[in-house]
C-alpha cells in the first residue's frame, strides 16, 4: 500500500513537472512569436512624415500664390492623401505608362498644356468609368457634350470610350474655356463643374482668378489635386515610390483595320484574326455591343493586336 501511494505521488510529480515544463516552453514560444511580429512591423525604411512642398508649384505654367496660407493648406491635403494613398499612387503610374504616350502627341497637336493629362488621371485614374451622373471614359464626358463635339454615341457605339476622339473633344472644349476665361486654372475648373458654376461664383464673389474664389469641395481640391498627382507620378521616387520600368503596363501594338459595312457576331470578327471576344473589346472598348449596326455604311477603324501578345 505504501509502494502504492509513494508511486502514485510520484507520477503526480512528474505530472506537475511536466505541466510546469510545458507552461514555460509555451511562454518562450509566445515571447518569440510577439519579437517576430514586432520586428516585422518595423518600419525599416518607410517613415510617415510631412511633404516638403516644392517652391515653384504651377499648373500650366500658372504659378500658385504659396505665399497664401489658406492656399498651402490646401495644396499640402492633396499632397499628403495622394503620396500616402500608395496603392493607389502605383496604380497610376503603371497606368500612366501605358496610355500617356497616347495623350501627350493630342494634347501637344491642339495647343493644351501637357499638364492637362493629368487631368484625365484625376478625372477618371485613366479608366473607363462612369460616374453616378452619366460622365464617361477616360476624361469623363457627358452624352450630350459628346453629341455635341461630334462623337457617336449610342446603345451599340460609344465614341467617350475611345481613347484618342474623346481626347480630341477633351482638348476642343478646353481651349473654348481658356478663351473664354484667359487662364488654364479657370478652364480646368470649368471642366469639372461646367460654366455655369464658375461664372456664378465669379459674379457673387466678384473676383476673376481660381485661387480668389470660394468654391464646393469637389471643384475647390480640383487644380490641387492635378498639380499633386502630376508632382508625385513626375518624381515618384522623391515621394518614396520605388518602381521598376518592366513593373509599368505597356500597350500592345496594334494594326487597323477599317470596316464600312454591320458586322453580325464580333465573336466570329475576332477569331478570323486570331484573338478572342474579349481582347477585341478590351482593345475597342467604344464598341459596347456584340455586333455593330452599321446601317448607314460609315467608315470605323477597329484595333487589332498584333500576333503573339496573347495566347
């Protein structure tokens, strides 16, 4: 009986000894794990802090007053949102990469100052959207601003889709806004609020420059947050981005082809150039249906990708 108890004392030892064992070896462990994950938040090499802003801030060559506080105010927000929104940032350099070389040469034809394509990247981060009050594609357009600038615009064709027309139409009612106002600031926010707007607000507030006018919030962050967006993607690296150039999206080289007669079934177009249904569209985005009408024989030209891009 004795044997008995001093055996089972023993194993109760044992028991304890074991539980004390594995109590510390799990305290070590979470000790580890907790170093682990502080040294991974670290923040080696990525600093949060304020935005040196440069001194020679312009827009179109129109110089802002940084002398204004109120001003400054408002062109460091834009700053600071744009440089530490970095997904976003990155998002649009690798955009900017692939269609700017598109832009520049409609903007340079027509007189606009090159800063305006960062316009469209404020417009629309250079997508195909469309906003809750109908403005479409890449500069945001309006149908019936379309229609009046001459752009096709319908159930089966969307010309605010096409890259280079809605451009021309973009760069058509800019110049009618620096004519009409004498300055590239005003013109820009005209076109984000439309004439209307800026005329009354210049009328009420009796002053005749952007900086002077009190205007909504949209519009009153709208020149800043184009100089902002053209400051960090023309010096990414001064803003803490590091990209690589084969990181950036690149276009695919395409070839034309012209068509002057309805096209029934584009899934059939497309495979008798050896592509697919969605690369065809993906590549003429103003297309918006799967055939195209036509009925009144007008010549399109339609972009092909060259061979060898996709599989």
């Amino acid at each position: 009986m004795k044997i008995l108890k001093n055996l089972l004392m023993g194993i109760g030892i044992l028991v304890v000894i074991s539980s004390l064992v594995f109590a510390v070896q799990q305290k070590k462990e979470l000790i580890q794990l907790k170093e682990e994950v502080a040294e991974k938040n670290v923040a080696d090499g990525y600093q949060i802090s304020a935005i040196d802003i440069p001194e020679d801030l312009n827009f179109a060559g129109e110089m802002v007053p940084q002398e204004d506080p109120e001003i400054m105010e408002r062109v460091d927000r834009e700053f600071l949102v744009n440089t530490y929104w970095q997904s976003n940032a990155l998002l649009l350099m690798k955009r900017a990469h692939k269609y700017f070389p598109v832009i520049e040469p409609i903007l340079a034809k027509n007189g606009i100052p090159d800063d305006f394509k960062y316009l469209a990247v404020a417009e629309s981060g250079l997508d195909n959207v469309v906003s809750h009050a109908g403005a479409t594609g890449f500069w945001q357009i309006m149908k019936a601003t379309g229609k009046q600038y001459g752009l096709e615009i319908n159930s089966n064709v969307d010309e605010r889709y096409h890259l280079e027309k809605s451009t021309e139409v973009a760069c058509r009612y800019l110049k009618k806004y620096k004519n009409k106002y004498g300055n590239w600031t005003l013109a820009a926010a005209a076109y984000n609020t439309g004439t209307g707007s800026v005329d009354k607000y210049l009328r009420i507030q009796k002053v005749d420059d952007y900086y002077d006018l009190l205007l909504g919030q949209e519009t009153g962050r709208y020149v800043f947050r184009i100089m902002a967006i053209k400051e960090i993607l023309s010096n990414p690296e001064k803003y803490g981005f590091e990209i690589k150039k084969e990181d950036l999206y690149s276009a695919v080289p395409t070839f034309k082809v012209e068509i002057d007669k309805p096209v029934t079934d584009f899934a059939d177009f497309a495979k008798e150039y050896e592509i697919n249904y969605k690369v065809l569209k993906r590549h003429n985005p103003w297309l918006r249906e799967a055939h195209l009408n036509n009925t009144s024989g007008k010549k399109y030209v339609i972009e092909i990708p060259n061979k060898g891009y996709y599989k």
